[in-house]
C-alpha cells in the first residue's frame, strides 16, 4: 500500500508540473504572436507608403513630361513659323521666299545632324571642350531619366527639348546674312558653323565635364539658365561677323530698301513672344516654382521692354513705330537669359528694372549700328544686342 501511495504522489507531482509548464508557455506563444502580427502591420504600412512614393514620383515625372514636351513644341515654333515670319516681313519682296525657306530648311538640317551625333557631341562624354559619340544616331537614349541633366524627365524629352535650342541658332544667324547669302552657301555655311561653334559652346556651357560648367565637374562656373550663352551670344557674334564680312547690299544706300510686309513681322514677333514662354520656363527642365518665375518675368520682360523702347522712340522721333515693336519684345523676352533665373538672387523689381533698362539701351544701339546700312540693322539686331548686355536676340 505504501507503495501505490507513493506512486500515486509522484503522479500527481508529474502532473502538477505538467500542468505549470502548460501555464508558462501560453503567454509566451501569446507574446510571440502579438509581435507576428506587429511586424505585418508594420511591413504593410510600409509597403503600401513605398507605393504612395511611387505614385508621387510617377505624377511629378508625368507632368513634368508633359510640360517638357509642351515646351519643346513652343520653342519649335519659334523657327517656323516665328523666325520665318518675322524675318520674311523685313526683306523686300523678291526675298520674301528665299528666308523664309532658310528658315524651314535648317529645321530639316539640323535635326538630322543631331540624331547622327548632334546630341552626342553636345551631351556626351564628360571631356572639357566637346562630347564624344557615345550617344551617336542616338544609341542609349531612351525613356529612362538621365540624373546628370533632368531627373524626372526621359531623356529622349530632354533630347528633343535641346534639339529645338540647336535649330533655332542658325536660324537666328540667317537675319545678318538675308539678301546677302545664296541658299546653298547657307547651307554649307550652318553645317560646318554647327559643328566648330555650337557644339562645342553647348557641351563646355552644359555638357557633364564642360571646361565652364563647374556645377558637373568643369573648372568655370557660368550661368546661362536659358541659352544666353550657348544660343544667343553665339549666334549674335556670329550673326555680326557675318554682316561685317559680307558688307552691305549692292545698291545700297542709293536704291531704296523697305520692308515688304510688316504685318507678317509683325505676327512673327507675337509667336515669338508666346514661343519665349517654352523657351524660357522650359529651361526649368520641371513643372515647378521655378518655371513659373521664368514664365512670369518673360512676360513682364517683354513688357516693359516694348514701353521703354517705345518711351525712347518717342522722345527721339516724335512717335512710336510698329516696326521697332518687334524688336523691343522680343529685346524683353531675352533679358533674363544670360543672368539666369535663380529664384534666390533674383528678385522681382531688379528683373523690371533691368529689362527697362535694356529695351531703352537695345533702341539706342540699334540706331547706332544702322548707319552702315539701314535694313541690315534690323537683320543684324541680334549682333548689336551683344554690346549691351551679352544677348543677341
């Protein structure tokens, strides 16, 4: 008997202990689960901010795209029908038709040479003078952003965007060269000037490296936000080389030389003054602060320009002419491409300040370097615009 009682305790300790560990290991599965099920919170809320943060980015780049293209289509405009226009009104007749055609034509050319290495030897490579052919007939451009340059566009946008930069430049050249200049030497002149000029001035102003864009590994910092360097300070030096190397019409000054249609100039210069909105705030290479900044000032620019040039006129000749008033929007719209648009060093009354103070100085030096030829002034505008403030319209 003693022995079944002692069995019996032993038992019935076995038990009791089984029963204790039992109880010891309920809250601690309990623990462990609230904590599983922690973390799968956790990693979901996670997963679905990281989706949140694609779709941001997915938004921004959309409509940045979308601007970016806008803006490219703007800046095209510009060309033709602007340019064409604008200097078509300022020929006599029987030139009507020849400038115009320059115009179209280099849109043709220069597109072509920038698919085969245009691009290339402008934004390729990371040399100090002038790319490579790393991206020549356009090999590795595509939808992907390139971060070096614009980061929430592809980079076929930011491709074409600079295509309409490199097009409009000649074309600005052909003004000092109209009436003077056979079609096929214009030609041949814009290839060779695209290859030894532009290009290289655009990869050392903005190519990855350039010798004078010390913000992506170059020596010399420049600021040149929308072209005021690579576009206009080329294309004016150029445009005023030109006309002194060509010399003035044959028949001039004794054979009268007046323009054949101002309406058409007239409406060129309002597309350009709409085209300027692309090719300014374009620049921004984003749908953001900045682009409005540049959008707004281009518009007050003009603006202003166009009442101080017309103040100026009026005090020296009694009246305002709409001839002049192409030149002095457009002198506007210019302005605050050499200087930049940096929202931080830029305030608004020395943006109004400046542009009045350029639409008066443009008018003066215009009447100051038509006196070698009076029609060759207005087709040589953007090369005195050069002495005043670093930009030839």
């Amino acid at each position: 008997m003693k022995r079944l009682g002692v069995a019996g305790c032993c038992l019935l300790i076995t038990l009791m202990l089984a029963a204790v560990s039992l109880l010891a290991q309920q809250p601690s599965a309990s623990a462990s689960g609230s904590a599983t099920a922690s973390d799968g919170i956790s990693r979901t809320v996670n997963d679905k901010l990281d989706q949140l943060d694609q779709k941001v980015a997915a938004a921004q780049s959309s409509a940045d795209n979308a601007w970016m293209l806008v803006s490219a289509a703007l800046v095209l405009m510009m060309t033709g029908p602007g340019l064409a226009l604008f200097y078509g009104g300022l020929v006599r007749q029987k030139n009507v038709l020849a400038i115009m055609m320059q115009s179209f034509a280099l849109m043709a050319l220069i597109t072509v040479l920038w698919a085969l290495v245009g691009y290339s030897l402008c934004f390729g490579g990371s040399g100090p003078v002038i790319g490579n052919f790393q991206h020549a007939f356009l090999r590795g451009i595509g939808v992907d952003p390139n971060p070096d340059y614009a980061a929430t566009i592809p980079q076929l946008t930011f491709m074409i965007y600079q295509l309409m930069f490199a097009v409009i430049t000649p074309a600005l050249i052909t003004g000092a060269t109209a009436e003077r200049m056979k079609f096929s030497g214009t030609v041949l002149f814009m290839t060779l000037w695209f290859f030894f000029v532009y290009a290289p001035m655009a990869h050392m102003v903005w190519g990855k490296g350039g010798f004078l864009n010390a913000a992506l590994g170059g020596r010399f910092p420049t600021l040149d936000f929308a072209g005021g360097t690579v576009v206009h300070i080329t294309s004016g030096v150029s445009a005023l080389v030109c006309a002194l190397y060509l010399g003035k019409r044959v028949g001039f000054p004794k054979q009268p030389m007046p323009p054949h249609n101002l309406v058409l100039s007239f409406i060129g210069a309002c597309l350009l003054w709409v085209g300027w909105f692309g090719f300014n705030a374009g620049s921004a290479l984003a749908s953001n602060g900045l682009a409005t900044t540049a959008f707004v000032a281009t518009h007050f620019g003009a603006a202003a320009a166009a009442l101080s040039w017309s103040l100026a006129e009026w005090i020296r000749n009694g009246r305002a002419s709409v001839r002049c008033d192409a030149f002095r929007r457009r002198c506007g719209s210019t302005q605050l491409e050499p200087g930049g648009m940096d929202q931080e060093r830029s305030c608004e009354r020395s943006r109004r300040n400046f542009r009045c103070g350029g639409g008066t100085g443009c008018h003066y030096a215009s009447r100051w370097i038509r006196r070698t030829d009076a029609r060759a002034g207005h087709r040589v505008h953007r090369g005195h615009f050069l002495l005043l403030d670093g930009d030839a319209i």
